[in-house]
C-alpha cells in the first residue's frame, strides 16, 4: 500500500512540475514574475517528486553539496558558453545553463539545507 502511494505521489509531482513549466513557457519569463514564479513551483516539485520520502539527513546533505557544486560548474560553464563561444548551439547551451543554475541550484540547496535540518533534530527527538 505505502509502495503504490509512494509512486503515485511522486508521478503527481512530477506532472505538476512539468505543468508549472510548460505554463511558464507559455506566459514567458523573460521579465514576467508569474512566469519566473511558475518555473520556481516547477523546480521546486521536480525536486520534491524525488525528496519528500527521505527520512535521514545523508540524502539531504548529498542533494546540498551537489547543488552547491553543481551551482559553480554551471556558472564557469555560463561564462565560457556566453562570452568565449559563439552560434546557435553554444549560445542554446548557454541559456540552458542559466536556467539550470539560477533555477535548479538554489532550489535544490534550499531543499537540502532545510531537509538536513530537520531530518538530524527529527532523529535526535
């Protein structure tokens, strides 16, 4: 019972964040705070789709470091895609990278900051 309730909420948060996006698209988020809240909510349930069932603090700390690191590599790679680079493709990669490291990264260090927390004063009650 606990295995299918498990898998069904995961695929609901996992239609709900390509929802947020696909609408985000749709309205736009160059300049639009309903489109860039949108995309946020759509980053925020992918991450939760995976997160919500951890009940020790490693997962959460693994998901920080990960996004911490993964916030600079994006970022270096930013710079070189943007400004070393040039063409459709590299200029494709680059906007990529952006979304990824100003939507994805901070959602995923606030998740996994926050998880760890509560997870480690959970397990010391």
């Amino acid at each position: 019972m606990y295995a299918v309730l498990k898998k069904t909420t995961t695929l609901i948060l996992l239609v709900l964040s390509v929802i947020f996006v696909v609408c985000a698209i749709i309205i736009g988020i160059s300049d639009n705070l309903p489109g860039i809240m949108l995309c946020f909510l759509g980053c925020v349930s992918f991450i939760l789709s995976f997160s919500y069932s951890w009940r020790k603090p490693k997962p959460y700390l693994i998901l920080l470091i990960i996004s911490l690191i993964g916030f600079v590599v994006l970022v270096i790679l930013i710079n070189i895609f943007e400004g070393r680079l040039s063409g459709t493709l590299f200029d494709t990669v680059g906007d990529f990278t952006f979304i990824l490291a100003t939507m994805l990264c901070p959602i995923g260090i606030i998740i996994g900051g926050i998880g760890s927390l509560v997870t480690y004063y959970k397990k010391l009650d």
